[in-house]
C-alpha cells in the first residue's frame, strides 16, 4: 500500500510540476530511488506519464488562451509567451524537445496549445523530452549513490 502511494505522490508531483502549480518533481523522484526500494523503470514511466499529462493540461490552457490570458493563475507570462511563440513560429513542434526545460519548456507547451499543434504529435514530442530528463536525472543519481 505504501508503494503506490509512493508512486501516486510521484506522479501527483510530476503533473502538477508541469502545469500552473509551482511544484518540482525531481526531488521526489531522486527520494525514492535512493530508498532502493523502487521499481527504476516503474519510477521513470510514473513521473515521465505524469509530467507529460501535465503539458497536455498546458496545452489545453494554450487552446482556451484568450480566456484565461490575463489571469493571475496563468502559468507563463507574457514576455515568456512571446518569446516560446517565436521560437516555436521559427523552429515549429521541434521545440516541444526542449519542454522539458523550466519556465522556458512550459511556455513552449501553452504555445503549442495556442498554435494549435496536433495533439498526437505534441504528446509524443514531448514524452520523449520529459522522459529523457528523467533517465538522465535517473542515471546520474544511481551513479552518484553507487
């Protein structure tokens, strides 16, 4: 019982750190792999899953924009909105491999939202860009702890 509420709070942390909340999941994740009581895999599929349900909220906020815009609750300024914009008008749903970096990687996922990327294309995108984050965060901390 105490795993999955381990891996639910994983994944509550993962998802709420990719949208408005102003939450970080790689704490929780590198806590419990250094319990060494985990499934590794499992750890990385929960917080890459939840994370990437998280920019799909994003996306979403992205499609209803104009409504929620001047809200203070909105996750991404304007400045930051404008420039994701750009970047994604010049650089089109390639950018969405860089969603998983902070502050920046938000806003590239409202924008796509707003752009009106295909949902299929934006989900897989960045699965593979917050899923990569993850290994890598993975990988260095069992090196770390040996």
């Amino acid at each position: 019982m105490i795993d999955l509420a381990s891996y639910f709070g994983l994944f509550i942390a993962a998802l709420s750190a990719a949208t408005i909340l102003p939450m970080q999941s790689e704490p929780v994740l590198v806590g419990l792999l250094l319990t060494g009581k985990f499934s590794v895999p499992t750890l990385l599929a929960v917080a890459s899953v939840g994370n990437t349900l998280g920019s799909v909220v994003n996306w979403f906020l992205g499609r209803g924009i104009e409504r929620f815009r001047d809200r203070r609750w909105f996750p991404v300024g304007e400045e930051a909105l404008e420039r994701s914009s750009r970047w994604y008008r010049k650089y089109g749903k390639w950018t969405l491999l860089l969603s998983w970096m902070p502050l920046f990687g938000d806003a590239l996922t409202v924008v796509a939202g707003v752009l009106r990327e295909p949902l299929l294309p934006f989900t897989i995108l960045v699965f593979i860009a917050k899923t990569g984050r993850y290994v890598v965060l993975t990988f260095a901390t069992l090196q770390i702890i040996g």
